[in-house]
C-alpha cells in the first residue's frame, strides 16, 4: 500500500513532529587534478539531529559558515544530502516515489535571505506568487483568486500584483517571496536569515507577519539566524550549530536563561546591552583563533581550538549531545561538552563569563594550556 502524504500525515499519532532529522550529512568534494578527483571533504552538515513540530519556531544559530543554511537546503532538496535521512511525519523523504516528491515539494517552502535576489526583475507579483502553482498544475483551478488572497495574508493588495519587484521596497520584496512561499498552503517553512537583509525599522514588521501567518496558519517555522536578538524574540526552540554539528539545544529559556555550552556562552555575551549602564563595564567572551576549515575539523571537540575550558579529553573524545547539568524539570536542553558549566544570564548578560580585557585568563586551557 502506497503512503500519501496529508496534512495529517501518514498514520501520524497526536503530538508526532512534522519533521524529523537524523544524522544529516553534507559533504562536498573538493577537487583537483585533470580528473577532478575528491581528494577532500568540505564537511558543511556532519550528524545533525533535530525535530520540528506543528505551530512551533526552532531557531538554528551560529556564526557564519556553521552550516545552518545549508541544512535548510537540504530540507528543501536544493542539496543532496551525503547521508542521514528526513523525515516529513514519517515519510522518508529519500525514498518517496515521483507523485510524494511533488507533494513533499509543496508541503516543505523557503523563503530567501535576500529579497533583492530571489524575485526575477523580469516578473510581475502575480508572475512571481503564481508559478509554484503553474509548476505542480494547480494554478487553472482558482490560481489568480489563490494569489489575492495570499498576497492580502502578507498584507499586500491585489493592485500590487501587475507591478514589478523593482517597485516595492525591501520589506515589501520579503512579503512577495513570503507570498510566493505559502501560496502552495505549506506545512514548514524553512526561513532562511529572514530579516537580515532589511532595515532595522522594517524588521519588526515582517516577523509580526509571519508570527500572525503562524497563528493562524499552524505553519513550523526552522528560523535561521546569526541575530541572537531576533531569536529571542521569535523562537520556542534554539539550536546552536558549530562547524557542522548542533552544540547545544534546549528551549529559548533554557538557551537564553542557562547556557551550558562555553560556545553559546561567547555568542550570547556578544548580545548589545539595551542599558546604556553596562556600556564599558560588562562581561565579554572574546573567543581567541579563526574558526577552523570545515574540510579538515579538529579531532575531538570541534569548539576545543578555540575554548578557555580545553583540556587533554577534548582532543581525543567527541562529547556526544547529552541532557545539561542541573536543567529544570522537564527541560528538553542538551549540550555536547566535557565539561558543561551553565551559567545564569542576567538582562542577556552571562554573570561571571571572562572579561573582555583579561587576555590571560581567555586564552588559559583548563589544564593550563594553550
């Protein structure tokens, strides 16, 4: 018997996530020679877990080239992943035949980190929202009155939709490609740094759109972000990704409130202060180093080249993902380091973390060492 894919997906029990990530891998080659030969790996996405369930937010953080933006196109199948599998409420994604890939292409949308690249200059809004429609062959049926009405959800009109992308500024370009995204009614939408590309004043706007378009829609959102801030603001869940693999979750309070994780530590102390008290008076993890090649990761602990707590187990042993030392009941947080040391943050503000003029002590293994 053939598995279709629904909304309510395929003999899914209450409370499944709609989607499920194990063990996802993307390695790219890196060739040379006139055979063009792999004599490397470009280690983009190497083991990552996660579960996304309906009506909810998981942010993916990190710094740049972490990985959290090709694992969204990797859920997309823009990439190929090397391994692992994706699971959209049940249904392996790797393996659904011609007519589920359709449907799972319709289930799972994008939307871009730049509204400026990803509309054709050559379309009109109703070009650009209506082509999902016209390439799954749904758009004869109602296709014009469906782009009305999902370019008012977005809080455009339908007299926008004869004008070009040219015409509208940066936050009303995000609400096209945000249009374009639900007009094939989703159930995820990979949300790819959003708001990165836009005025801050305009910021707010189009995330109050898409937590509107979540309450009313039911829609999972896997937020990717650098904006530690925005984050905060707009997510259930946090995953903080480093050098292709998840470092530490949890729940934004468990994330926000009692990082365990040396790494989450450093990046939520890089958090500006609204309180202009703490100007030149708060604490600042400055992490020492570059952060390594993806193509050839450290043995070991990925964070330990560049962590103040690094000792000689850090090298050898990988510390798996495991539950956060003194978490609160019924905490879901997890954090994969050897030695785990959470914090309490006060005002976004880790309490005791390495002052930022203390070279010394930052740059001191937990050994001693370098």
């Amino acid at each position: 018997m053939t598995e279709t894919v629904t909304d309510q997906g395929t003999d899914a029990a209450a409370g499944e996530p709609v989607l499920q990530v194990q063990g996802l891998q993307k390695h790219f080659p890196v060739r040379q020679g006139i055979l063009r030969r792999a004599h490397s790996h470009v280690k983009a996405v190497d083991g990552v877990d996660f579960e996304l369930f309906a009506g909810e937010t998981l942010g993916l953080v990190g710094e740049s080239g972490c990985g959290k933006s090709t694992t969204g196109r990797l859920l997309m199948r823009l990439e190929d992943p090397t391994g692992g599998t994706i699971r959209y409420r049940g249904l392996d994604v790797a393996a659904a035949g011609k007519q589920q890939r359709s449907e799972l292409s319709r289930r799972i949308q994008i939307v871009f980190q730049d509204p400026y690249a990803s509309l054709s200059p050559r379309m009109t809004v109703q070009e650009i929202v209506a082509e999902p429609l016209q390439i799954q062959g749904r758009y004869r049926d109602g296709g014009r009155q469906k782009v009305a009405a999902v370019l008012e959800s977005v809080g455009l009109t339908a007299q926008h939709a004869n004008r070009y992308a040219h015409e509208f500024s940066g936050g009303q370009r995000q609400r096209i490609g945000i249009a374009r995204a639900l007009v094939l009614d989703p159930s995820v939408l990979v949300l790819d740094e959003p708001v990165s590309a836009l005025d801050v004043s305009i910021r707010a706007q189009v995330i109050n759109q898409l937590e509107l378009l979540q309450e009313q829609l039911g829609l999972a959102y896997l937020f990717i972000s650098h904006d530690l801030s925005v984050v905060r603001h707009t997510c259930d869940r946090v995953a903080v990704m480093y050098l292709g693999k998840i470092v530490e979750s949890g729940s934004r309070t468990d994330i926000f409130s009692r990082p365990s994780h040396p790494y989450t530590q450093a990046l939520l102390s890089a958090i500006p202060s609204p309180d202009i008290s703490d100007l030149g008076g708060r604490d600042r993890i400055v992490l020492r180093g570059d952060v390594p090649s993806p193509s050839n990761p450290p043995s070991g602990c990925r964070f330990r080249t560049r962590c103040w707590k690094a000792a000689e187990i850090c090298a050898s042993i990988e510390p798996p993902l495991q539950p956060a030392p003194d978490r609160a009941p019924g905490s879901q947080q997890v954090v994969a380091c050897h030695f785990p040391d959470p914090i309490d943050v006060v005002g976004g503000e880790p309490v005791g973390a390495y002052r930022d003029g203390d070279p010394d002590e930052r740059s001191a293994g937990r050994d001693g060492t370098n």
